[in-house]
C-alpha cells in the first residue's frame, strides 16, 4: 500500500496586504510548499504574470508564478483561468509524479467572475490517477452551475473507475458541494477544518476530495507565519492509494 499525499492552496497571487502595505510573498510561499512536503500540490489564484505588480515589487520572480514555486524535481502544470487588464491568473498542480496528460476547461459562470477546471493523469507508483484542480465562483447560485458542470466533466473525461481527486477552494461556506459530489462517489474527510479567512479561520473553503482512496489523514498548518502569506491556510490530505 502506497501513501499520496495532496495539497491544496489558494495563494491569493502571491501578494498581501491593502495599499501602501501590499507587500510580495511569493518567496514565502515557495519555502512554504517545499515544507508542505506534498506528492501533489493544488494551487488557484496562481499568476502567470502581471506586469504593474512587477514594476511595483523590486523582487518579482522572472519565471511565472507556478514554476517558480515548484520545489525542484516536480512537474508543473499551469492554465489560465482569468485574463485581466495587466496580466492572467489561474489554476496551477505541483506533481512528484510523472505527468501522463491535461487539460482544462471554462466554468465561467458570468462576465464578473473567469474560472477554470485544471484536469491532470499522474502515474503515481505506476497506478494512473485523475487530479481536478478547481476554483468555483463566490456566487451560490454560479456554484450551483458549476459543481453540475464538473460533475458532468468528469462523466466526460473522467468515468466511474480511475482513483480521482478532485482538489481546491470551493467557496462554499454550507454543505452544499458536499452533499453534491458525494452523489458521484466523492468525499472529503469528515471533521470539518477551518481555513479561511488564514488569521482566524471560520470556515472550510478548501477541500480535497476523493474517489477509489482510502483517507488516512488531514492536516491544516496555522500560525502567523501561514496567515502572513495568504488569506487561505493550505490543507493537506493523505491517501491510501492499493496495488
């Protein structure tokens, strides 16, 4: 029996702060995910690049945001999500493993918000499992639409018997996505934990869930070093993946 280990992160683009105290964080961060010590590693709110915050930070990384937070030796796979006035964002997966295939698709529900589904094959130990990296909207009734949607991509892309897991923010405060993607064998660990806002967390918004993998356990770092880097603390989820 092997162990996965996956990690979820919204990295808010790599910057904190309001105003004149905006401040870069994305050199944290990437110490950060090397900690996390993941096989595969989620990302939203990842920038591609964004040319007025490189002209405001002195140290804004040449390379794109996700290559530059890989830890050495991983594969990176980055899509779109957002196209903006000064630059993109988007989904981002970190994989120890070989990457076999991706793709991605447009959940947009409205002109407001631009979201995107990051699907990825990895050959983990020689077993072949499907990650979908997500970021749904803020809006209940686009999350609604949405969670359909992936639903019906993964009947599409997916079907009923690889190992899968399906990772990221949710933006859901209920139970809702919950109760949704159990209908399609889903599920995520069952205590709930907080992770957002990072400072003092009051709700889970970030999950990892799982199909065909047995969960053996979970786990959410806090502390000021996590909630200086983010408004969202990463969540890091174990699996039992079988021969």
């Amino acid at each position: 029996m092997n162990i996965i280990r996956v990690a979820t992160y919204n990295i808010h683009k790599g910057v904190q702060g309001l105003g004149p105290l905006r401040r870069l964080e994305i050199h944290n961060l990437a110490l950060a995910v090397e900690s996390l010590d993941a096989d595969v590693v989620c990302l939203q709110e990842v920038r591609q690049h964004n040319r007025r915050e490189a002209k405001r930070f002195a140290h804004w990384p040449e390379q794109a945001q996700a290559d530059f937070l890989a830890p050495q030796g991983y594969e990176v796979v980055y899509r779109t999500n957002a196209v903006t006035r000064h630059g993109e964002h988007g989904n981002a997966l970190l994989s120890r493993w070989p990457v076999l295939a991706h793709q991605h698709e447009d959940i947009s529900d409205h002109s407001l918000e631009q979201r995107g589904l990051l699907h990825v094959t990895l050959d983990v130990h020689g077993i072949v499992v499907q990650v979908v990296v997500v970021h749904l909207g803020l809006i209940k009734a686009s999350r609604v639409r949405q969670v359909d949607q992936l639903q019906r991509f993964i009947e599409r892309e997916v079907g009923s018997d690889a190992p899968l897991l399906v990772a990221g923010d949710f933006n859901d405060w209920g139970t809702r996505v919950q109760e949704a993607l159990a209908r399609i064998d889903l599920h995520a660990w069952g205590a709930s934990v907080p992770t957002f806002p990072s400072r003092l967390p009051l709700a889970q918004l970030d999950y990892v869930f799982a199909r065909g993998l047995k969960p053996v356990g979970l786990t959410v770092p806090r502390g000021r070093i996590w909630w200086r880097m983010s408004d969202h603390l990463p969540l890091i989820a174990e699996f039992a993946l079988s021969d």
